[in-house]
C-alpha cells in the first residue's frame, strides 16, 4: 500500500502572509519530511515552489500539481457551490488515494465536495495564513497520515467540522487549541 498523499500550498501555509522567503528555513523542511506521507507541491507556484520553496527547506524536488484550464461548466458549478479552484483537480491528481491537503484557503464547501467525490480517506486541514504552519497542524495532519498509513478504520461517515479541520476517514477528530505558534523554520 502506498503513502497517503500530503498537498502542500505555498503562500499562507508554508510561507505565512507577511513572511519572506528568507524566513523559511530547514527546519520547517525537516518537520515536513518527517509527517508520514508523500508530499506533493498544490500551489500556484506550480515547478517554482521547486525551484525556490524546495532548497530553502532543504528537500528534494517534490511532485507538482500542475493546474490545468477549467470549462465553463466546472467553473460554474464550483461557483455555485463555493469551491476553491484547486477542489476539483487536487482529487482528480489524487486518482483515488488517500490524502491531506494543508491550504489556507479551504472551507466547508471543499470538505464536503471532497467527501462526495473522492473514494478514499482525505483531511482538508485549513491553515490560519497570518501564522503558516504550526505545531498544532503538524499534530493533525501527522495523527491522520499515522492512522492512514497505519491502515486503521476507512470512511467514518459524514465529516464533523471540529475546530480548524474537518476530515473523513479519521475516526480521532481533532479539536483546535490555543497553541496557534509558528512550527519552527
């Protein structure tokens, strides 16, 4: 069986607003590198956050979601329904896997069309930008990877918002607390 995926946004998540590149650093590559799953680039960046993202944090060349143009048609259903414009793509490159997505832009909506639309286990975890990602979010989304990976317990039905994740497939949801630092980079 294979990893779970862990997508990755830049801007707001590894590089917290009002953050530069220069703030990030190896550290915050080690923590990443350590959480149990496979990382792959979902950003705008695209094979940029290769080239500029990746060496600071001290990684290798990582996976990319290359965004793809949209038809009219998709475009109006994820207005109506409020989705993010990587929603529908990231569980199409999923192709079925399991997966995380950290991305400080995602909301009910995703997590909902997500659950409806892809056959795996996913956790669309939303990362407060200001801050980018912190201890509190490497526990989430290390906690699911570990019982995902670990093979525990599939779908556990309908997701429940709890705190500043909402997940499917994780029978432990986890809860939001005031430990909101910065993960060290």
């Amino acid at each position: 069986m294979s990893a779970p995926l862990l997508f990755l946004d830049v801007d707001g998540v590894v590089l917290p607003f009002g953050a530069e590149l220069d703030d990030i650093g190896v550290d915050l590559g080690v923590r990443l590198a350590a959480l149990p799953g496979e990382l792959v680039w979902a950003t705008a960046w695209e094979h940029g956050a290769n080239e500029e993202i990746a060496p600071r944090l001290g990684l290798p060349q990582l996976p990319v979601v290359e965004w793809q143009a949209t038809t009219r048609a998709e475009d109006a259903v994820d207005m109506r329904f409020n989705l993010h414009w990587k929603t529908r793509q990231i569980v199409q490159w999923a192709g079925g896997r399991d997966f995380a997505w950290a991305d400080d832009e995602v909301t009910a909506a995703d997590r909902e069309w997500v659950a409806d639309n892809h056959p795996g286990r996913a956790l669309v975890h939303h990362v407060r930008a200001l801050l980018g990602l912190t201890g509190v979010d490497f526990d989430v989304l290390g906690r699911w990877l570990r019982t995902v990976r670990d093979g525990e317990p599939g779908r556990s039905g309908d997701p429940e918002q709890s705190g500043d994740s909402e997940q499917h497939g994780d029978p432990e949801q986890s809860g939001d607390s005031d430990d909101r630092r910065p993960a060290a980079s």
